[in-house]
C-alpha cells in the first residue's frame, strides 16, 4: 500500500493489481433539527485545557442573530466573525492564522467553522496551516499537506456546496483558484441542522442548491463514474427534483436538500466535477464572481455537454422565477479573457472526468471564450 498517495491495491482478479481510491470520509455526523445545541457536549471530550482555546468562524450575517448565544464559549475561547461577501482566499486563511497564534500562546484545541461553503472551506483550511508551514497558497493542488490540522468541525447554515464532506478547501490564490485537496482536509466533525438554513434568500437558496445539482449532473455524466459515487449521486439527483420541481413543507424542503448536499459531496468525493465547474473557477478567478451564481451563470450554456441536465435546470429557473444577470463578460479585456480561458483549462482531473483522458483534442480556447462571452 502507498500510503501517501492512499491507494488501496486489490488482489482479486487472480493476483492482477487493480488501484482503488482510499479516500476519508467525515468520521462523525449529527442530523437533526435542533442538534446545533449539541455542540457544546461534542467539543467537551476535545478541549485540552483551558488554555487551549476553540476558535469559532462564524458568518458574520449571524452577528446580531440569536445564534450568537447559543454557541457554547467556554474559558478564552474566541468568535470571529468573517464576511462571506467573496470568495475564501489564501491570504485570508494567512491572516486568520496569524491572528490566532499572535493571540494564544498555545495551539487551539478546535476549529469551528459555522456558516456556508466560504466559512467551511476557511475552517478546514485554517486548521491544516496552524499545523503546517507556509502559506495556504503552497498547498493549493493535490495532497501537498504534511501533517494532520488540528481538529475542525463544520456546521453548514445553507445547503448545496457539500464542502461540509468533502477533502477539499477552494481558495482564490494569487495565482489561481484551487482547493487544498488531501485527506487531512476532512471534517472530523459535522453538525447537520436543518433549522440553521431558516432564513436564507431566496436567490442564494436556489444558487447554492444548483451547486448541488450541477454536482450530480457532473458527476453522473462523468467517466469517472462508478457504483459507489453513482449511488449517492442518483440519490442527490432525486432529493434536487423534489426540492426545486416538487411540492414540499418548507420543513421537507430544508431537511431534504440538506441530504441532498451531503450525497452530493459524497458523489463528487469518488469522482470528480466536470465543465461546469472548471468554468466556474475561471469566472471566479477573474470576476470574484462567488460560486453558486457563477456555477448557475455557466451551466446555462453546457447543452452540448449536459444537454438532459441543462434542460431540467433551466426548468427549476423558471418554476422558481429566477433570472440571471447578463453580461457579466461584456468589457472584460482580451488578457482577462485568456486568464479566464487558462485558469479554466488548468483544472485538468475536471476535464478528464467530463471528457475523458483525450479531452484535450476535444476542448479549444475559442470554444471556452464564447461560452464566456455569452455569460
């Protein structure tokens, strides 16, 4: 077994040795609604002393909520309030770090990241550099992370991104935007509370479920698809179409498209994303546009390679009355448009997955750019 690179070897198939992905997943979950008042009684075990603070990172849109009181501060704990307004970056996660050992003189015993996709991606990416040298932008790519972070919980308070299971931590880099991928990434503990999504617009409802959404469509159309990751997408699939297409409580909705936001993670965990998201990325490298919009803003246009996907989307688009914005890419300059192009072909296991490993032969700049220019 290499452990690094953590691929399990099969000795089936008379002796032939067959690769599998040994990949982690988040060791411990609570569902519920009600359970955020849990919290205090999980990190208890957790807490080394009372010197060892936990650090809470908390959307700053719960500020003045009553929230706030029902996180459990103990000793020197500390809140920190962070804007989910852009994109995570890595200088942020930089900063984050500094400030936490410029003000405890010992490592936290915890992370807690509260909020949506930025604030868990912020979480997981703070408690891996409070443990690893360097800067959060070396460590953008794949299983570049050498130690364990310290432990980090992430309780999602909108559901879509699945960034509450997955390995990875997206960040805007200065050079690109590319998550933390490694197994160290993973939650070690995730609160599901169904209740915490009450109150959350609707656009962003819909933008960030579509991020779920476009999570299946990609993985199930995928060639990296396989039974394991083809179940927990099927099951998403049906749990989107009931939430956006069906006729359910506003309790049912909140219950079941946090299900399908964790199947969604879990589907893309054993396989990949596709075009969708590898366009995404450049749109947000360039525009800062945040990622379920940018997500929703691409897919529009996929019917040549999502064209049963793009259709049932633009089906929940209008059941829902949502228009999106229109040339976002109008004035962008030729250099934008190349980095655009380039940050979005560099995502290479995206493009495999979609396309398959001559996808090279199948994708042109030319074609990219009028995609964009139709944004």
């Amino acid at each position: 077994m290499d452990v690094k690179k953590n691929i399990a070897v099969s000795k089936s198939n008379a002796g032939r040795k067959t690769g599998y992905r040994n990949f982690p997943m988040v060791p411990r979950v609570v569902f519920g609604r009600g359970s955020f008042d849990q919290l205090g009684d999980i990190l208890l075990p957790v807490r080394r002393n009372a010197e060892a603070p936990v650090i809470f990172l908390i959307d700053e849109v719960f500020e003045r909520n009553e929230l706030v009181a029902r996180v459990p501060v103990m000793f020197n704990d500390k809140i920190i309030f962070v804007s989910a307004d852009e994109e995570p970056k890595t200088d942020q996660v930089d900063a984050l770090v500094a400030l936490i050992r410029e003000q405890f003189s010992e490592l936290p015993s915890g992370i807690v990241g509260i909020g949506g996709g930025t604030l868990l991606d912020l979480a997981k990416a703070v408690a891996l550099l409070l443990t690893n040298k360097g800067s959060a932008k070396q460590y953008q790519g794949w299983d570049l992370i050498e130690k364990p972070g310290i432990y980090h919980a992430g309780i999602p308070t909108i559901s879509g991104t699945g960034a509450e299971v997955s390995r990875t931590a997206v960040l805007l880099g200065p050079s690109k935007k590319l998550g933390i991928n490694s197994d160290y990434t993973t939650f070690d503990q995730v609160i599901l509370d169904p209740d915490l999504t009450i109150g959350v617009p609707k656009d962003q409802w819909f933008y960030t479920g579509m991020d779920c959404y476009i999570h299946c469509v990609e993985s199930l159309n995928g060639t990296f698809l396989n039974a394991f990751s083809q179940s927990y997408g099927e099951k998403a699939l049906d749990l989107c179409k009931e939430v956006f297409l069906g006729d359910l409580t506003p309790v049912e909705s909140r219950d079941k498209l946090m299900m399908a936001s964790w199947h969604g993670g879990m589907s893309i965990a054993y396989s990949q994303v596709g075009v969708a998201h590898a366009l995404s990325y450049g749109l947000s490298y360039v525009l800062g546009v945040k990622h379920g919009i940018g997500n929703c803003l691409v897919f529009q246009h996929l019917e040549e390679y999502y064209p049963e996907g793009v259709a049932l989307f633009k089906k929940m688009m209008k059941k829902h009355g949502i228009i999106l914005p229109k040339g976002i890419c109008r004035n962008l300059s030729e250099s934008e448009m190349d980095t655009m192009v380039s940050v979005s072909l560099s995502m290479k296991p995206l493009w495999e997955n979609a396309l398959g490993p001559s996808w090279k032969e199948r994708v042109h700049p030319d074609t990219l750019r009028k995609i964009f220019r139709e944004i």
